[in-house]
C-alpha cells in the first residue's frame, strides 16, 4: 500500500519574490492553484508547469516543483515531448491569450486534438500586457490599444469555441474573482483524464482595466454569468428568475414566470457529441449570460498510451531496437577520405588518396537534362565520362618565382582567369586566378614588380586526374564555389585546367545537341 502524501499550501510556494502588478488576477489564480495541489496528493517532483511567454508565464517561478519557462507560444511542444517521455508527470501549461492563441496558435489546437494526459489554463485579459497594452487575438472589434489606436478591425478568437472546435476533451471557464469556484474547476482538471483547458478571465488592471467588470462586480454578476451544473437546468439571475430555452437551434433568454422549468435547456458535460459545449461557448455579453464551469467532459484514448502501446508492440513484433544496427541499416552511405595536402617545400599541393575518384552516389542513376538512359546516345553519361572526354586545353602555366607584374600581365593578355604555377621539377604548387588579384592585390600592393606571385597565390589547390568522372568535378564545383578544377598528372604536373563553361559546352553538344538525339 502507497504511503499517502501530505502536502500544504506553503509546500508549494517557492522563494521567488512575485512580481506581478499590485491587484492584478494572476496572484488569485496562483493562490488557488497553490491550494488544490496539496489535495491532489501528487509528489512535488512529479509535477511540472511549462510556460511560453507572457505575464502569465511567470507562473512556473512561483511553483516549488519543476518548471519550465519556455519560448513563445511552444509550451504546448515541449509539454508534448516532456508527457511522452515521462507519462507518470502531471504537467500543467500556463500560458495567456496572446501566447496560447497568437504564435502559439497551431501548437494550442494540435495538443488538443491528440488528448495528452495534460492541463492548459489560459489566461484571458483580451490584452498584451507584458508588451505594454497592445490588443490581442481576444480583444473585442473596436477596442483601442497602442496597436490599434482606431479600434481594432479584428474578429476576437473565443477560445472555448476553438478548443471544443479542436476535439477537447475537458473545457471549462471559470473567473479570478470567483475563487471558489477556480478552485473547483483546477480541481476537476487535474483529474481529468486527456487534455484539459481551462479559460480564466483575468483582469489586466493596467492595460485593460474592467475588461471583465459585467461578470465580476458584485451588482452585476448575477445577470450576466449563467453558472453550469451537469443535468441541471439553466438558470442565472439574481432572483433566480430567467433560463435558457433552446428555441430550434438557437438559444434564447426567457423568464421564468413565463416558461416552465422543464422547458429549459439542461446541462450535458458528459455528451460524446460537442453541439451543445459548442452552443453555450457562443452565448456572449450582452446578449446572454456567459455560461462558467465544465461546458464538456468526455473519455477518450490518451495519446501518451497509444504510443507507449504502438512501441511495446513494435518490440513484440521485431525485437527490442539496437541503436548501432540502425545506424547501420538502410539508406547509409560512406564518405570517403579527402585527398590530404602534401608539403613540397614550397607550397601545398592536393594529391589524390584512396577513393578521390569515388562518385557520390546521389549521382548514380540520375539523368541530367536532356541525358537518355537508352537508345543511341546512352553510351553518354556524366556518370561515366571522364575530364578526358572533355578534351582540356592545356593550362597557361608558370614558375612560381615570376612577379606579380608578369602574372597579371599574362592574365589581361590572354583574357584567361587562372595561371597553373609550378615548382622547379614542373609539379603543380598552385594557382594565381583573378579572384586572387581582387582579395589579395588589389590595393594592397603598390610596385608589382617587385613581389612575386606565389606570395599572393592560393596554395591549397583541389586536383583531379584525367579518369575522373565528369559528375565527380561538378560536384566538386557546386560544394566548393569553384570556376575551375586543375588536372594533373601521376606526377603531380598541371595537364589542364577545367571550367565550368567547358562542362556547360560539352553537354550541349553531347546531350542537347539535335543530332545526337
């Protein structure tokens, strides 16, 4: 038998000082929330409340549990993943109505609709108030802010209406200043089972001030708040004295004195069909009472145990899951070492290692346009093609030792943008491309004359040899921004340089060309 778990209030209270505006509704909500959980005989370390951004999610600071302040409008995401992970955790999100309904609109809905074991409260003050007062997705048409100092144009959101829209399984409302009663509904969302939402007006008494007054102040109240009780009928007022009457499919206020009691429109939270959750959460002031407590009730599968049941039946059916065989299984590839650099003495140079030829097999099997894969020109293939094939023009080569002068003389005489430069013995030792003379030149050197070239080459220099595949070079080009690919020799001499255009020539006249077709 389980030891029973004696908790207080003050358990739950952390050292954080409060810092909320002086009357503002959260520290109601706070207190109640402090004063249900003791009851709920849940371990403090079981309990998590997750927050987005906003007011409001300063809660998780003020709760000695765990807690997580999260970003903008994902506390539903991360609620998600933290109940999948962990199923024993009573998580609670807090989050408001610019958090939960604005950027984290989409997360609000999808959480709902799976029906994790989880609560959401939103807190509804139809304002930003961390941001100083602009008008939210809940603020009525009309209402004034800094962001909509004519009066917003904006149909307001009635989150009840999109959480019952969203297959919720526990909805309810329920009033700052009702505190009774918040502490009732907190009650039976803890204790639902699925995703509970609950909306708590909650009043912003700096940014929008009595934005709830009609349900709250004590001489209006009663005509204006229609409290929800399962299988009763509906009745609000003061004297008791009005209902609701469903009128086909429309409701409608009607006086008692008029209309027999067992006309009146009773209350179902446990309905599996969610017309009528739907129906009282469009009753808006002032045209009716605004109807507070559960509007919906209903069993359905939890989304943690299905998955939980999916993944013990996957390890009945294949075994319990190997990582390092995963990793292993289908779809992998090899990457290859990459040619290392040799040092001359002079300068690096890129020699080919083991596999430098190896065609990445993204190109295996893929026709390029206008590339047949049979018929007359298939004996075509950028896959199988050599820089051979390309006939390349011999490089324009020199000593490293020439001046900067000469270099770029030879650059501008032969309208040519690379100069293959080599060692004593003829091995490639680098390049000089009109690239070098704008970073490296350009401004920088005042006599040309009298420096030499290979100070401002580049060194590091990728090299192919004339057997490798066409695919190969322009793969090598699109990931390295390269216009040109040096070839060399066994010997590690310059024997061509290759260019993009080149490639782009040799494949309209390979592939496109009419007559090869």
């Amino acid at each position: 038998m389980s030891e029973v778990i004696k908790l207080t209030r003050k358990d739950f209270v952390s050292d954080q000082t409060v810092r909320w505006c002086p009357g503002c509704g959260d520290y109601a909500i706070l207190a109640q929330m402090q004063k249900v959980l003791p009851d709920l005989g849940i371990p403090r370390e079981k309990i998590v409340f997750i927050s987005g951004i906003g007011c409001s999610s300063r809660f998780p600071y003020y709760m000695n549990t765990y807690g997580i302040h999260s970003i903008h409008g994902r506390a539903p995401t991360l609620a998600t993943g933290l109940k999948i992970a962990n199923p024993d955790l009573s998580v609670w999100v807090i989050t408001g109505d610019g958090d939960g309904l604005s950027i984290g609109g989409n997360h609000l809905l999808h959480v709902l609709r799976r029906n994790l074991d989880i609560n959401i409260i939103l807190f509804n003050n139809r304002i930003y108030g961390l941001t100083k007062g602009q008008y939210s997705p809940t603020s009525l048409p009309g209402h004034k802010t800094k962001t909509s100092p004519m009066g917003s144009l904006e149909q307001s959101f009635n989150p009840l209406s999109v959480a019952i829209g969203a297959e919720a399984t526990f909805v309810a409302r329920t009033i700052d200043t009702n505190v009774k009663h918040m502490a009732e509904i907190l009650r039976r969302a803890a204790e639902h089972r699925g995703t509970s939402f609950v909306e708590i007006y909650q009043n912003c008494v700096i940014f929008n001030d009595g934005a709830w007054s009609y349900a709250t102040e004590a001489s209006e109240k009663d005509e204006n708040i229609l409290e929800l009780r399962h299988g009763e009928p509906m009745i609000f007022g003061k004297n008791r004295d009005k209902g609701i009457r469903l009128n086909e499919l429309q409701p409608e206020v009607v006086s008692l004195d008029r209309v027999a009691r067992e006309d009146l429109l009773v209350h179902n939270e446990f309905a599996s069909e969610p017309s009528l959750a739907y129906l009282l959460s469009r009753m808006r002031h002032p045209e009716f009472p605004e109807p507070v407590g559960v509007f919906r009730s209903i069993e359905k599968p939890i989304y943690e145990e299905g998955m939980m049941n999916q993944v013990e039946e996957s390890i009945r059916r294949k075994g319990a899951g190997n990582l390092t065989n995963l990793y292993h299984a289908a779809d992998t590839w090899e990457t290859l070492p990459q040619p290392e650099p040799v040092d001359n003495g002079r300068s690096w140079v890129t020699v080919d290692a083991p596999g430098a030829g190896y065609l990445d097999e993204e190109y295996v099997g893929v026709s390029f346009h206008g590339e047949r894969t049979s018929g007359p020109a298939s004996e075509h293939s950028l896959t199988s093609d050599t820089l051979a094939d390309l006939k390349p023009h011999p490089p324009l080569t020199a000593h490293v030792n020439i001046s900067l002068a000469e270099a770029i003389s030879k650059l501008k005489e032969l309208n040519v943008g690379l100069i293959a430069l080599v060692d004593d013995e003829g091995k490639l030792a680098g390049v000089f491309t009109e690239g070098d003379v704008f970073r490296k030149v350009a401004c920088k050197v005042t006599d040309l004359s009298q420096v030499n070239v290979k100070d401002y080459m580049t060194s590091r220099v990728t090299t192919l040899k004339a057997d490798a595949k066409i695919a190969h070079a322009l793969h090598l080009m699109s990931i390295h921004k390269f216009r040109h690919v040096m070839i060399i020799d066994d010997e590690g001499r310059p024997t061509g340089a290759l260019s993009f255009r080149a490639i782009v020539r040799y494949i309209e006249e390979s592939f496109l060309s009419p007559s090869k077709n």
